[in-house]
C-alpha cells in the first residue's frame, strides 16, 4: 500500500525561502550593516572631536585678546607710605605672554633706605646701597589668571631711619587690570595713571 506524500522535498539552508520570497541570510546581512554604518558615524564623530576642542580653544583665545583690548596696559601710582620715605609702583599687563610685571621704584623726593615687594609666592627686595643714595627698583612677575582678576600685592618701604634688620611698615595694595588701585586696609581708592 503506498502512502499519499504529504511532505514538502527537501531543501538546503541556503536555498531556503521565507513567505515573502526572500533569502533568510539577507534578513542577518541588514542588521550588520547597520551596525558597520553606526560604527563609522561613531568613529567618524571621535576623529572630529579634536578639532572642535582646538578650535574652541583658537575662538577662546582670540576672544580673550579682544576683551584684553579694552583692559589697562599700564596702571602707574605714586604711593607714600610711613616718614618720608616714597616709592611709585607699576603694573604692566602684557596681556599677550599672559603674565602682569609689578615693580616698586623708590622716588627721589622722599629717602629710602629699603623697598620691598611680594605677591603670591614671589617676593624681591632691596636696601640702599654703600654708594648709591637709594635702594634699586624691584618687581615681580605673574601669571595673569583666566579670567583676569586683581592682583594683592605687599610693598614695604623703609624710611632714612630704617636700618638693617627692622622691619619696615608696609601696605597691602590691590591691582585691578581695569586700571584701579586700591588700599586693602582702608578700601580707598588711590589715584593711578594708566594706558
């Protein structure tokens, strides 16, 4: 007795068919390619990272220069402190090399035996000289902070009287680079010259 065959013929993975006609191995070849492709966009935003990053640097800088236009330069004061002893500070804002110099130069008109100048970690100081009337000038140099913001700065100047080993009265001075100078102790404004 032969059976009626009811069963399909065989056929290969390969050559199989889905119900709508096509190959199953096309339907696994989708997803891989979308995975490649996010890959690449993935890897492709990486790579422009860098660039976007330097660039943004570039725009910060030149912004900052910008802004450094309308900023003093020099900011120039006469500054009387104890007895007769005088002495002019300036800062210079070199706005370029990122750095602001602040030098304490004793005055002619009022004797001065000592001058002494320190802000943050630097310091310099001076006293008269066997065969020079009055001590040399003195300065600091630092960073200038982003963004820019004033700068305390310690003088001491030390009168005729002052000699080797006393300690000479001082001030604490704030430097603005928007061209200020101010006291700290009192908080008034001394008068400045600046460009």
């Amino acid at each position: 007795m032969s059976r009626p065959t009811d069963r399909l013929s065989y056929t290969a993975p390969g050559e199989q068919q889905t119900a709508g006609g096509a190959p199953s191995g096309r339907r696994r070849l989708w997803p891989t390619v979308a995975t490649v492709a996010a890959l690449g966009l993935a890897l492709a935003f990486v790579w422009s990272n860098p660039k976007d990053a330097e660039q943004q640097r570039e725009q910060r800088t030149t912004e900052r220069r910008a802004a450094a236009k309308d900023r003093k330069s020099v900011v120039e004061s006469e500054l009387i402190t104890v007895g007769r002893a005088k002495a002019d500070i300036r800062a210079d804002w070199q706005w370029e090399e990122g750095r602001v110099t602040i030098t304490l130069n004793p005055d002619l008109s009022g004797p001065s035996n000592y001058v002494s100048i320190s802000a943050q970690k630097e310091a310099d100081s001076q006293e008269i000289l066997p065969r020079f009337p009055l001590p040399l000038a003195v300065a600091v140099t630092l960073p200038i902070e982003d963004p820019p913001q004033a700068i305390t700065v310690r003088v001491a100047l030390g009168d005729e009287d002052w000699k080797t080993g006393d300690t000479a009265p001082s001030r604490l001075l704030r430097l603005s680079p928007e061209g200020t100078l101010t006291d700290v102790s009192t908080g008034k404004e001394l008068p400045t010259r600046f460009s």
